[in-house]
C-alpha cells in the first residue's frame, strides 16, 4: 500500500536517476509512494523525489539543485552549449511528465534544471489566488520584472508580487520554502514522526543492501576499477618476461 523512499543525498548518475523515476512511476504505479527528504534531496535526488506521489521533509531539509553535471577525471567540467541544451531539454521533459503526473509546479520544477529560468510568485489582485510562474521575459516588454507590475499586458488582474529564484540561481528550497510554495505538504522532525503521521502502527519492512551488494558496489567504483586494471597490466608485464604461465598471469586474469 505505501513505500516511502528515505533520501539524503548530493545527486548521482542521470542513468540510475531514471530507472529510479521509472521503477517509481511504473513499477510501483499502483503504490502511494512518499519522498522522504531526510535531510537532502539534491540535483537527482530532487528530480526522484518528484517521481513520487508526495514530499515530505524534515525542517533542516533541502531540495533543489537539479541542474545536469559533467564530472571527469579533473572534477566538475564544463558542457558544451550545444550538449547542455539537449540534455536539459531532456531533463526538463522528464519532470514535465512527472510534475503532470503528481501535480507538482513545473516552473519551480524547471527552475532546478535550467539556471536562465526566472521564477516569480504572482497574485491575483481580485481573488487573491498566488502562482509561481516561469517568467516570460516578452510580457514585460523584455525588461526585468517588480513587484506591482502587471504579468500580462491584456491582463492586469495579476501582478508580480516576489521572486522565487533569479535567472542566474537554481531554485534550491529549504524545508520551510518548499513548504510555502507548495512543493511539498508536510513537515516532520525525524522518521519516527513521520510513521506516527501516516498511521504505520507495525515496524515497516526496510530494505537494505547486503554486504555483498556493498562489495560489489565498492569494487565497481572508480577507484578500486583503475586501481585493479593498473594491477593486472602490471602483473601481466612481469608474467611476460618469465618463462611459461604461472602464478602473475593468473593473478592478471583475477584482476581484470
């Protein structure tokens, strides 16, 4: 009837990203799911969180940030233009379906991956009603948008009333903000108030990776990879120079 997926983290692989949405969103399509932010959900986490049903955070939570990365062997490096515009365009596809999906805003949604978004809090000077609107630089005649200024020039019942994010920030949320603008619908302190509000009475079945997982996890990082490939070339040159086949060439072997 319910999984809750308990997240903290910085972000990840774009690949395991979607299989994530996609485990969520159609293996698990019948199941209320529930984003617990706890206390991180940064750049892809951000973007699973909105694949589930609901977001819930703890105060000191985050979420945000989605903007797509290079890492190479010397840290963070730059995407070309051409690059950055299809993956965003992807990305931002992604969310779209998600956010259609789960009634999340869109434009807060965009506004984590793309940095040139500019997202306001508009208001309905009549009823009252608040939206958080992607601006459209054109409805203001290309010119920055204020507080008080009409958002349509054809209709002046709406006005700007504040800026979520600027055209050169990520929209980025603390618990409380995330809260205000209506991406997530509660707040709770730990795990153990989040059980008490959803009425789970029994231990819910957690699932963990066994030792071998992590193992295997580990030795097929980067590191431990480069690590055994150097090895085994090593091993292989000293097998080379040494009559027959004996213990280095299959230590070689072992290694890749």
């Amino acid at each position: 009837q319910l999984v809750i997926f308990d997240i903290d983290t910085p972000g990840g692989s774009m690949e395991s990203m979607l299989r994530m949405c996609d485990l969520i969103t159609q293996e698990l399509e019948d199941i209320y799911t529930i984003a617990f932010v706890n206390p991180e959900a940064i750049s892809a986490g951000a973007i699973i969180s909105l694949a589930c049903d609901e977001i819930i955070m703890t105060p000191d939570g985050n979420i945000g940030d989605a903007m797509p990365i290079m890492v190479g062997t010397n840290g963070i490096q730059e995407i070309p233009a051409a690059e950055r515009g299809k993956i965003e365009s992807y990305a931002r596809a992604k969310v779209r379906v998600l956010c259609e999906r789960n009634g999340y805003n869109l434009a807060l949604a965009e506004g984590m991956i793309t940095l040139s978004d500019e997202v306001w809090l508009i208001k309905n000077i009549r009823t009252g009603e608040l939206k958080v609107i992607n601006v459209d630089r054109k409805i203001t005649g290309g010119e920055d948008p204020a507080p008080g200024v009409s958002v349509y020039a054809n209709d002046p019942e709406w006005s700007y009333l504040e800026p979520v994010d600027s055209a050169t920030e990520l929209v980025t949320f603390t618990a409380s903000q995330a809260y205000n603008y209506g991406l997530v619908d509660r707040i709770v302190e730990d795990e153990a108030a989040l059980l008490s509000l959803l009425n789970v009475s029994t231990p819910p079945r957690r699932l963990t990776t066994s030792p071998i997982e992590e193992l295997s996890y580990f030795m097929t990082s980067s590191v431990p990879t480069i690590a055994l490939f150097v090895a085994g070339i090593i091993l292989f040159a000293i097998e080379f120079r040494l009559p027959g086949f004996g213990v280095f060439g299959g230590l070689a072997i072992a290694c890749f």
